[in-house]
C-alpha cells in the first residue's frame, strides 16, 4: 500500500530528470515548454534548444538576420519574440518550417523591405508585429501567406506607400495599426480585400486625401482614427460609402480648413445613424486660428451665416423688388381707371351739355 502512493512520485521525478537531459542554451522550461533566451548577446541562434519548445524568447539580442528555414530543430513553436534585435535581413523562407505560429513580434529591428518569400508557411500566424522598423513601401504580395492574420501592428516605421495589392490576401485581418507612418493618400483599392477588419488605426500620419470609395470595402469596420493627420477637407461620400453597422471616426489634430461647405459636411455626417464622429467638438479650424483665436468646428455654428446673410439679403431685395412692382401696377390700373372714370363723366357732362 505505501508502495502504491509512493509509486506515482518516483515515476514523476524520474521523468523531471529525464527531461533535464535535453540540452539547452538558455533557460528552459519543461513544464511550460518555454525557452528564455531573452538579452543574452546573441549574435546567432542558439544552437541548442528543446524541440518541444512552444515559446521562444530571442529578445534583446544582436540578431543580424534570419536565414532560410531557420529553426530547423524547433518546429513546433507557437510563440517567436525576436523584438529588440539587429535584423535587418529575413530569408525567403525564413520562418517556413514553423507552420504551427501563432504570434511574431519584429517590433524594433532594422527590416526595411519585405519580400513576398518573408510570409512563406505562416499560414497559422494570428499576430505579426512589425513596429518600429524601417519599412517605407508595402509591396504587393508581402503579406500573401499570411492567411489568416489578426492584428498586424506596423507602426513607427517609414510607411509611404502602400501598394495596391500589398493587402490582398488578408480577408481575416481584424487590426491594423499604421500609426506613425508617412503615408499621405489613401488610395482606392489598397484595403478592398479587408472585409473583416476592424480597427484601422492611421493615427499620426500626413493623409490629406481620401479617395472618395476608398473607405466603402471595410464594412465592418468599427474604428476609424484619422487623428493627428494633415486633412483641411473632406467629401460627404467618402465617409457616407462607410456600409457599416456603426463606425467611430476619430479627425482631430487636422488642419481644417473651416468654411461653410466642410460645416455642411459634417452636419450631414453628423445625421447619418451609424457613424459617430466621437471628437467633433475638438476638431479646430487651421484658417481660423488667427482671427477667433481657439476656434473649433463644432461648437461654433456660424460659418455659414456669412451666406444666410447673402441669400437673406437676395430674399428681401427679391420680396421688396415685387411688392414694389405690384403697388406700382396697381396705383397704375387705378390711375388709368380715374382717368377713364373722369374721361367717361366728362364725356357724359358734355354730352349732357349739348
Ligand atoms: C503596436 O506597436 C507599438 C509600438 O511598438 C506599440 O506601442 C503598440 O502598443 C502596438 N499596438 C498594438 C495594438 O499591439
Ligand atoms: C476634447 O478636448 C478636451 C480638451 O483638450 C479633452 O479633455 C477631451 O477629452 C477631448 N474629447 C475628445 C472626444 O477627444
């Protein structure tokens, strides 16, 4: 009996202790199946690690570049920290034997180019971070294996452009953080594959255009923060093509170019039921700065009484112009009708005279 309760504590020891047997260059966890090789001066891989390792940690290293099918001896993890390295070249292939990740974080290397082979066999890959790296173009294609991303984070890198197809294949994106780019116009087409996105943040950024159909294929898209751009001027259109149940728009920190079309505009945008401009009363007006000092879109609503005037103006000068007219057309009937009257009396009084 004390055998059989003793048993199972043997049993587990020894396989602790088996398990001690795999090498290992960092610290590893059996249990948890992690590998910690975080700060530890890296310059290459480590050689040897657990092939059940599911977590990675290769942060803050000196990592130069990841070759070609790399990770060769540790396919089965889920989750690779290779942030705060040197990286500036990653292999066609390089991440192609790792089909069951899950989540990558780039986020502070050096990459400046992706290659359409960078994404071969990320198939799983729910979570890319790409911040804080040197990427000024998206090239078509760069994201193409990636079939069924979440969230891709790319801020804080060089972003300019954005090219047609660079989003092509990410029907299942949900996040894409773009804050802190360069990008300066929104093209029609580059986000016509993102059907299931949600959040699309372009934050910080210097976008003073949005083609007008460029926003109607995100149509569930939930967030929208244009914050911190370089927008004076926008189309009713462009946010009305938003078919979506209900969407936040975030604009300011944009240099609006306040007059009465753009008020109209945001009045009307204010009236459609499922796009809510959360931060309208902290849009402020770059022309009118100097003049009003502090001024802002949505707590003053005089910008177009300049034009009531005018068109007031017209009403009453039009109103007074033919109220004139019909006194003067009536004095004139009467006028004639004395005459005649008197004419006909004078008629008769000569004719009574003869
Ligand atoms: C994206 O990356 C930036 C910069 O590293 C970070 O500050 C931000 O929290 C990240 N956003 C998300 C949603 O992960
Ligand atoms: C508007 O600006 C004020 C003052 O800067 C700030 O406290 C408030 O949170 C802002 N509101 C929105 C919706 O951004």
């Amino acid at each position: 009996m004390h055998l059989l309760l003793v048993l199972p504590f043997v049993l587990e020891v020894q396989s602790r202790s088996m398990n001690l047997n795999f090498t290992c260059d960092c610290t590893c966890h059996t249990e948890l199946k992690t590998a910690n090789c975080s700060s530890s001066n890296y310059t290459h891989l480590p050689t040897f690690l657990p092939p059940f390792t599911e977590q990675l940690d290769l942060s803050f290293n000196h990592l130069k570049a990841i070759k070609s099918r790399a990770f060769q001896n540790t396919r089965r993890i889920r989750i690779l920290l290779l942030n705060d390295n040197v990286i500036s070249v990653l292999s066609k292939g390089a991440f192609s034997l790792l089909e069951s990740l899950l989540r990558l974080d780039l986020s502070r290397n050096r990459i400046s180019s992706l290659s359409e082979g960078f994404s071969l066999g990320l198939g799983s890959l729910r979570e890319l971070s790409l911040a804080e790296n040197r990427l000024t173009i998206l090239e078509n294609s760069c994201f193409v294996h990636l079939d069924i991303l979440q969230r891709l984070n790319l801020s804080h890198n060089g972003v300019k452009t954005i090219k047609m197809r660079a989003f092509g294949s990410m029907s299942t994106l949900r996040q894409v953080q773009l804050d802190w780019n360069n990008i300066t116009i929104l093209k029609n087409g580059i986000f016509s594959m993102l059907r299931n996105l949600e959040v699309l943040n372009l934050r910080h950024n210097q976008i003073n255009c949005l083609d007008v159909g460029v926003l109607s294929p995100l149509i569930s898209l939930a967030l929208l923060d244009l914050t911190n751009n370089n927008l004076s001027s926008i189309q009713f259109k462009t946010f009305l093509s938003l078919n979506t149940y209900s969407t936040h728009i975030m604009l300011h920190g944009n240099p609006w170019k306040c007059d009465c079309d753009l008020q109209r505009v945001f009045r009307k945008l204010c009236n459609v039921k499922r796009l809510f401009l959360d931060d309208y009363d902290n849009l402020t007006c770059s022309n009118l700065d100097e003049i009003h000092g502090y001024y802002t879109m949505g707590l003053d609503t005089e910008l177009c009484i300049a034009e009531m005037v005018t068109v007031l103006v017209i009403t009453i000068t039009v109103v007074i112009t033919v109220v004139a007219a019909i006194v003067m057309a009536e004095k004139k009937r009467k006028n004639k009708n004395k005459e005649k009257h008197w004419t006909e009396v004078s008629e008769y009084s000569c004719a009574s005279q003869d």
